[in-house]
C-alpha cells in the first residue's frame, strides 16, 4: 500500500510506555473506613459489590481497588521497524477519515472522528483494561480503537497473514465499529445482550465492519499495491471464528461464533470493495443463513 508521505491523522493518542496503576492507600483507607463502620459485612458487601458492577462492565476493577488511579510515563524506545508501523497506522487512520466524512457527506450527515489508541500491554479504556492479548478493539463508550502493536507481529506470524494491506485492513475494520457506532447500529446489538440470539446479532454487527473496510478499501483503490486485496483476503480468512476455533480447540462450534467464518469475513469484505457504498452493507436485513 502506498502510503509514505501521505497525511497522517493526528487523533492519535502514543500512549506506548503509559502504565496506569491503582493507587493502594485510596483502598486501604476505603476498607478500613467500611470496617469500623459496618464490620465484615460491610467489607464482603462492597467486594460483591464491586465484582457485579465489574461483570457488568460499568466499572474498571483499577477504580474499585484503588479509588484512584496514577499514570506513570517511562520512556519509551521504538525500534525503527515499530516506528515505521507507528507511521504507517496513523496514516491508514487518515485514508479512513478522508473516505468516511465523504460517505457520510453524501448521506448529508457528518462523520465524527474517532482517536487511535496505540498502547503496549495494557491501558484502561471506557470498556473495562485493554490488553494486548485482546488483539486490536473498538470502544464505544469513548469512541476510540485501541491496538498495541505487537498483534501485527501475532498477524504475521500466528495467523499467517502479513503484509502492510493486511494490517491497514484491522485498522480499517476497527473503524467500521466506529462507523456502526455513530450510525446507530451497534447500540441495537449491544441491547440484545443475555439474549439467546446475541451471537447471531454479533455476528451480523462483526460482518458489516468487514464490509465497511472493504468500502474503505473501495475509495484507496488508487493506493493499492499488486497483491494487497490477497493480503487483506487472507487476513479475514485467518481470523474468522472457524479459523480461531480450529486453531484454539481443535473444533468447530457454529453457535458460539460471535465474528462470522473465514469464508463470510472474506465475502462481506469482498462485497464492499465492490460496492463502496454504505448502504449496500445491510447485514441485518437478510435471514442468518443467507448471511
Ligand atoms: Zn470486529
């Protein structure tokens, strides 16, 4: 992909080297208070308390135990193959912005920007701690993608699946999120939580992102290299939910696919690069095995 000397997007947050940790002294302080007041009771009330807030992903467990939380900054030292990845992503964000305040301009609405997150292990974000074992995610909560750098590394390696399209694609899908995000769409899915078909919505909300990169895709038609729509093609393939089954448990288990299978990511995508048009990628429409 081309991309050197292009515009690179400055809704980027370099919070490499940025660990955020739990101040202790608020929690002892908070404990001992529940203690005198209230006993041992108190104490396990407030632990139960916390944990079911913590599942129900409305607070971060760092704020229940600290009270407050201490950002510490070290230096950080990219190497320059990740600062050239750093570059390259900011950039990719960019190609992103450019094609979504058209799509949106051509619905007569505006598209708002959302800011990328580059992080090394963990970071606390609206959604609960990031960590680097997750893979790259969206939060909609505070409207931002996160990624440590090191998934693409994982990409390459684990998944088979490198080249800079592939890794522009993650970027690209992540946005699709954001995209869902501000249309609407991903607050309808997130109410069908707990509900038996959940899995089905999640899988309908994962394709639509692919399709939306694939509209991305659409638009950079002019930056692509020979051989970037196959990097990308193999990016999907290997992170479909078949292809992470086989992977991790040795079997395919349909109902619990929450991302789609590798064949479905590869055609949604492909479905978008074709269109590259927003309302071709109704995912929600069609009956699920059609999907
Ligand atoms: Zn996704």
């Amino acid at each position: 992909m081309k991309w050197k000397g292009k515009r690179a997007s400055t809704n980027v947050d370099d919070a490499r080297g940025r660990r955020t940790v739990a101040g202790t002294a608020g929690a002892g302080a908070l404990l001992n208070f529940v203690g005198r007041r209230f006993g041992i009771k108190g104490i396990l009330v407030m632990i139960v308390l916390g944990v079911v807030l913590w599942k129900a992903g409305l607070v971060d467990p760092a704020q229940i135990v600290g009270g407050q939380t201490q950002t510490q900054s070290t230096p950080y030292q990219a190497s320059p193959e990740e600062q050239e990845l750093f570059d390259f992503v900011t950039v990719v964000l960019g190609y992103t912005e450019n094609v979504w305040h058209a799509e949106f301009a051509r619905h007569n609405q505006t598209y708002e920007e959302p800011t990328l997150v580059i992080y090394t292990q963990q970071h606390p974000t609206a959604c609960g701690t990031g960590s680097a074992k997750m893979g790259p995610f969206y939060c909609p909560g505070d409207r931002k993608v996160y990624i440590d750098l090191s998934f693409y590394e994982e990409l390459e390696r684990s998944f088979d699946a490198p080249g800079d399209f592939a890794q522009a694609y993650v970027i690209a899908h992540e946005v699709g999120h954001h995209v869902q995000n501000l249309l609407g769409t991903s607050d309808k899915v997130h109410a069908r939580r707990g509900r038996p078909d959940y899995n089905e919505y999640s899988v309908r909300l994962e394709l639509q992102a692919d399709f939306y990169a694939g509209v991305w895709a659409h638009h950079n038609r002019a930056y692509l290299d020979r051989g970037d729509i196959e990097e990308a093609m193999r990016a999907a393939n290997a992170i479909g939910d078949d292809a992470i089954q086989t992977r991790t448990q040795g079997k395919i288990v349909p109902h619990s696919f929450t991302h789609g299978t590798s064949e479905q990511r590869m055609r949604w995508f492909n479905k978008g690069l074709e269109s590259g048009r927003v309302e071709d990628g109704d995912t929600f429409s069609m009956s699920y095995s059609q999907l």
